[in-house]
C-alpha cells in the first residue's frame, strides 16, 4: 500500500546541512589549489571500478527451482 502525501502541506526548510556546506568549500579549496576540478576524471574511475562484460559461472539451475518445478508438474498431473 503506498501512502500518499498532500500537494498542500508544506515541510520546514532549514537551509543547508553544515557537513555538506564544510565538504563543499573543502572541495572548491583544494580545486584552487590543485588547479582542476576535483571530480574531473570521475567517469574513468568508475569504469576502472567497475568493470563490465565479464565472466561469470553457470552453474545450471538451482536445485530448488528443478524440485520446485517438478512438484509443479506432479500437482498438476494430479488435479
């Protein structure tokens, strides 16, 4: 059951959270000092992270997918 909310009510808005503001002039600072943006390679990093197109094991099909599907069967021949 999903709740829905009123397009009428109005939630408080207490500005930034400060860790956030702190991080974010971190980031501007050390940017100035590096002289590059901070996350200009974010996309490589990732990738390297993250690789895709790999190997993975088959190992068939589940033992209890295979009895699953034969109590089916059976059920099924019964009824």
């Amino acid at each position: 059951m999903l709740l829905s909310i009123p397009e009428d009510i109005q939630f408080p808005s207490y500005g930034a959270d400060p860790e956030i503001t702190d991080t974010s002039n971190s980031i501007k600072s050390s940017e100035k000092t590096l002289g590059k943006p901070f996350l200009a390679n974010w996309k490589a990093n990732v990738a390297a992270v993250n690789p895709r197109d790999y190997k993975v094991a088959d190992f068939g099909v589940d033992h209890d997918i295979v009895a699953t599907q034969k109590n089916i069967k059976d059920s099924e021949a019964n009824l």
